[in-house]
C-alpha cells in the first residue's frame, strides 16, 4: 500500500492552483486544487490529486515537472481507484476526468526501461505540439 511504503520521503504538496473561474470561495483560499506527490521505489512515484473546494468539480492537467518525473521518460500510469492501467505517458500533460468537491484522483508512475516494457497506451491525444494521456 502506498501510504506505508517508505523510500525516503513521506511525499509532498507539489502544487495547489486555482481552476479558471472559480466560484467565490468562503475559506478566502484560492488554492483549491492540490498536487501531492511521494517517491515510493526507484523509478516509481505516486500522485495524488485533490479537489479541496467544496462546492465545484475540476478537472486537473499535470505536467512532469509538476510532478517531478525526470524528462525524457517514459511511464506506465496506473489508476489507483480504477484499479486499472491507464496507459503510457511520454512527456505533456496527463489530463483527468472531472473530480468532485472533496474527491481525489490517485496514479502511480513506473518508469519504463526499454521500448519493449512499454503498456500498450490508453487514450493519447496529440495536439498544439504537446501530448496529453487522458485518464478520463
């Protein structure tokens, strides 16, 4: 289970934004999405995705440098709460499905060797010269 594997770090807040207009929020916060991420063995992270805001639904769009993967990879995403392989991601962004108030989005990120390690991919969606993995 990723919350008690250890490898040298317990995971961090990698990122919290605000999606495009929001809805006024009575917190006074305006970082209502949040990016935590945790290194759990070589070549191997997990992301966790939550949506703090308690009245609105957003979709996320992550980047490697958001979540700290090395450039150049490739990765075999896996969808923690589907509880399914969502395919390959070379670089990009990794888009999600709508997640509601209060409900998070979880993958884990294993690096590929070779070509030949490489899952087949789920949805690539090629664009404006950058890649997006849709995981919806």
């Amino acid at each position: 289970s990723i919350n008690q594997v250890w490898y040298g770090h317990p995971g961090r807040l990698a990122k919290q934004w605000t999606p495009p207009n929001p809805p006024s929020l009575s917190s006074g916060s305006n970082d209502i999405m949040q990016l935590w991420v945790k290194p759990i063995s070589k070549g191997t992270w997990a992301a966790l995705i939550f949506n703090a805001h308690s009245l609105m639904p957003c979709d996320a769009s992550l980047s490697y440098a958001d979540i700290g993967l090395p450039d150049g990879q490739i990765f075999a995403v896996r969808d923690v709460w589907a509880r399914r392989d969502a395919g390959t991601w070379k670089g990009g962004f990794l888009s999600t499905d709508v997640i509601l108030p209060h409900d998070s989005r979880l993958y884990v990120f294993t690096q590929c060797e070779n070509s030949g390690d490489i899952i087949k991919a789920g949805s690539l969606i090629n664009g404006d010269d950058r890649t997006y993995l849709s995981v919806k």
